[in-house]
C-alpha cells in the first residue's frame, strides 16, 4: 500500500515539475487605467463662461487619449464626456467617424470650430471686464483663456502678454477701491508675470477682507441706486408719452364729433368744387338758363345757395365780414368827423 502511494506521489510531482516548464498560453488581460484628471462635459460652442471651450476641451482630450495605449477605450471616454448637442451630431453621424477617438476628435473641431479671426479675438480680451457677482479668481482665469485662445490662433506669443494681462485685469475691475489698491501694488512691485500679480492680489484680499467686503457692499449699492435711478426715468418718460398719446387721442375725437355735425364742413373734392358757381356755360350771356341772380347765387364760404359770401350768415365768416365793415364804417366817420367844416 504504501508503494502505491509513494508512486503517485511521484506522478503527481512530474507533473507538476511539467506544468512549471511549461510556457503559458493564457490571452494577455487588457488593463485600463483611470484617469486621474476630471474632463468636464462638451456640448458645443460655450454660452456660459463655466461651459469649456472648444479648442482648449479638444486639444485635452487628444493629448490624453494619445497617452492611453488601448484605442479600444478612446471612443467609449469620448462618448462618456460628450452631452447635449455635440453628443447628439456624433451619434446621428456616419459610422465611419466612430471607429477611432481620433476621429470623433476630428469631427467635433469641424463642427464647433471657433470661426473668431485674431482680430476679434483681441477685440473681446479688451472688452472684457468683470462681470456682476464674479470673483477676482474667476476673472483673472477668464482673461487668462483668452489669452490663450489669441495664442493658438496666432501660433504666437501675445508681446507683453504679463503686463498686457495685469493692465487689462486692473481696468476691468469693477470696484473703484480695489482697482486702485491694486494699480498701487502694480508699481510698487514693478514688472512681474501675471501669474505672480495674481497671487499677490490672492493674497492681498485674503490679508484685507473687511475692506474687500466694504468695497462689494458700496459697489451692490451703487449699482442698486444707478438701476433704480434709470427705472424712475423710464417711468417718468412712458407717463409723458401716454399723456401725449391721451392728447392725441381726445383731440383727434373732438374734432371728429365737430366734423361730423358740421354741415359747413365737407370734405376737400367737394369745397374746391364749391368755390365757383355750378355753370355749364361760364361766361356766355345772362338768360341762356345760367343767371348771376336770384336762387343760382352760390356762397363762397359755406357753399349755400341764395346769398353771397360777404352776407353769408355762417359766424366764421359772416360774422369776421361785419366787424371789417363795422371797423370801416367807424374809420370813415372818425375821418369826416376830423375833416374841417367849409
């Protein structure tokens, strides 16, 4: 019995001895490793100053993937970091540009593709200021990608670019108080990178945050006192114009009404015919059916028949007519009163 048992033991151990000789023929297991860096999600062009910029998301997403051995991953990280419309284009897309990270990549910088030239890239990095609610952090960060962004447009350096940044950081500021505390820090310290600056200015708001909170406090006031002061005018000039309108309005009615009761007043066609006589045959003797006299007289001034102008009864005109004559008649009496007696 026990020979037996000494026998198997010396098969078992040959074949273990084999199985340690022997090559292994096992698949190699793919390993992949996480990313230690968060992507944020790309949904097209930025509309908010958080949303990340396309150039900048593509060109670190390509360094990445490019530093990942297995391309198996590339599409499904991509696809993981992509929402909204930018996911949506690449879904809906040709099933070629999904084969490889590289060429969702490329579609991506075709589609959103900033169309800025250099110029008007310059031109919002100078318009830029600080923004209501945004921090000196926030701010300096945002002037900080647009210098990047002119920087890869260009494929150079901006000249100056530190002392361009600070002067561009201290004008945009919107606290009165802080710009000048700063600008004060500017020459003290004299030329200095930008990044340097801000640190310094960091450290200055973390050292005076009594006076970093005054400033907020007088700048949310003022900017209540300026809103409200232009809500007050704009209310006042909507209450002029709806007076004028009302005016408009009542003098448009009134002379309606008066129009409309007043039979001396016609319409344009009808006075311009009504300041001749009706004659068929002006001009050609009385009593050929068109006489002068009598009831084909026609007025003038109201267009009646039967008298003339000057004894027309209507108040606009008869009524001015008398008082000529009157005032005539009372010079001539004051001119013969005055002239000697022979």
């Amino acid at each position: 019995m026990s020979e037996e048992l000494k026998e198997q033991i010396e098969a078992l151990q040959q074949k273990l001895a084999a199985m340690e000789t022997k090559p292994s023929q096992a698949t190699p297991s793919v390993v992949y490793m996480k990313s230690d860096r968060k992507f944020s999600k790309f949904g097209g062009r930025p509309v908010k100053e958080s949303d990340p910029i396309v150039d900048e998301w593509i060109a670190d997403m390509r360094d990445y993937i490019r530093s990942v051995p297995s391309k198996d991953s590339h599409v499904g990280f991509i696809m993981d970091h992509l929402t909204g419309n930018a996911k949506t284009e690449i879904r809906l897309g040709p099933n070629e540009q999904r084969e490889s990270g590289e060429q969702i990549l490329n579609a991506l910088e075709q589609l959103y593709h900033s169309k800025d030239t250099i110029t008007q890239l310059q031109q919002k990095f100078y318009q830029r200021d600080q923004q209501q609610g945004e921090t000196l952090e926030s701010y300096s960060l945002a002037l900080m990608t647009m210098v990047d962004q002119i920087t890869r447009r260009s494929g150079k350096e901006m000249p100056e670019k530190d002392k361009v940044l600070i002067e561009r950081f201290i004008d945009g500021i919107k606290d009165q108080h802080l710009r000048q505390e700063l600008r004060r820090i500017s020459l003290e310290k004299g030329p200095m990178p930008f990044l340097e600056f801000r640190h310094t200015m960091l450290r200055w708001i973390e050292d005076n945050p009594s006076q970093t909170e005054k400033s907020v406090h007088k700048t949310s006031a003022s900017e209540f006192s300026e809103l409200m002061s232009v809500m007050k005018k704009q209310q006042e000039l909507l209450e002029k114009q709806q007076e004028q309108i009302d005016y408009l309005t009542t003098l448009t009615s009134n002379r309606g009404s008066r129009d409309g009761n007043d039979p001396r007043r016609t319409s344009g066609r009808s006075r311009s015919f009504s300041r001749y006589p009706r004659y068929s045959n002006r001009g050609r003797g009385v009593g050929r059916g068109n006489s002068y006299g009598g009831n084909n007289m026609q007025c003038y001034n109201c267009g009646g028949r039967g008298h003339k102008a000057s004894d027309c009864p209507s108040d606009d005109f008869g009524g001015k007519k008398s008082n000529e004559n009157e005032a005539r008649s009372q010079q001539k009496t004051g001119q013969s009163n005055d002239r000697p007696s022979r």
